[in-house]
C-alpha cells in the first residue's frame, strides 16, 4: 500500500507540472501578443506625430481585392498607389497588375479594388464613391463632372496652372463660366 500511495503522487505531480508548463506557455504566449499589439499602436502613433510635426496631412485608403492584407491605410497625402499595395502586404500571385496605374497619387477617403486575373472590374461603382481631384484631374476627369463641358473643363486647367492650384473649394468660382448654380451642382463631386 505504501507502494501505490508513492505511485499516485507521482502521478499527480506530473500533472501538476504539465498543467503548470500548459499554464505558463499560454500566458507567456498572451502576453507577447499583447505587447505586440501595444508595440503597433505605439509605432502608428509616433509616425503619424511625426508626419504632423512635419506638416503633412495624412490620407486614409480603402485596398480590397488581390492583396495579401486588404485594409485602411494611413499615407502621406501625396501617396501613390504602389505605396498603399505595399503597406496591405503587396499583391498576390492572382493580381491584375497591367489593369493597375501603380504611379497614380491617391485621395483621401478612396476604396481602390485590385482584380484578380479574369476578373470582370467593378469601375463602375468605385467610381460613383470617388470624387474629382480639381487639382489634378486631366480635361477628361474634369469633363465628367456635372454640368462641365470642354470650355469650363479647359477654364478649370488654366486657373490652376496659373495660380498655382485651389486652395479652398469655392475658389473655383473665380473660373470664368463657374457661378453659384454650376458651384453648387459640382460641390459634392470635386475635392482639392
């Protein structure tokens, strides 16, 4: 009886240091996510500090698709493309790249969708969401927008190109042709 009394101790003090290593790589493991996650934080916030401190603005940008992260970014707000792709992880072997302008600057509240090879392009709908960059929109860009056509498209290229860009929305009254009824119609489809 002695025997088997040593024999169930030593059972039971096994388990206990196998639940004791259980225990303590699960919080070892908790806790080195936590700090993980607390680390993240820490670095978005010091480069967005930093990127105030600098005095750029930031831009937030939807990416879907054939993305190895697909998310919300933070970007300088002359950001391209390819530096958006690059912080969702960079394209997976399924991407379209040559249905991709990878140099083309980015706007603020965008949702860009990369397609996978075949993929039929919804354009379409990103479209609708997107507004018009009157700063750096071409005469085409500038020429879907309502109620512009090829003389107030070409008027809007001209006063930028000579005062240096917009500034403020409302400056584009002072484009000849642009009143308070052709303003009001566009306010919601352009920004600067």
């Amino acid at each position: 009886m002695d025997k088997l009394d040593r024999n169930k101790i030593l059972y039971i003090l096994i388990v206990l240091v196998f639940l004791g290593v259980f225990w303590g790589w699960y919080h070892f493991k908790e806790s080195n996510e936590a700090t993980l996650r607390v680390a993240d934080t820490t670095a978005v916030k010091e480069a967005d500090g930093e990127n105030s401190q600098a005095g750029e603005s930031r831009i937030m940008v939807h990416i879907t698709g054939a993305v190895n992260k697909p998310g919300v970014v933070s970007l300088n707000q002359d950001a391209r493309l390819i530096e958006a792709i690059e912080m969702v992880g960079g394209l997976t072997e399924s991407a379209d790249v040559n249905s991709l302008n990878l140099a083309r600057k980015l706007q603020d509240e965008e949702k860009i969708h990369i397609p996978a090879i075949g993929e039929v392009s919804q354009t379409t709908t990103a479209s609708e969401n997107t507004k018009v960059n009157i700063n750096t929109a071409s005469l085409e860009e500038l020429k879907s927008l309502p109620g512009v056509g090829d003389v107030i498209a070409q008027g809007i290229i001209d006063y930028r190109e000579k005062n240096g860009g917009f500034t403020q929305l409302d400056e584009l009254k002072n484009v000849t042709r642009i009143g308070d009824k052709i303003f009001d119609g566009l306010s919601e489809s352009i920004t600067i």
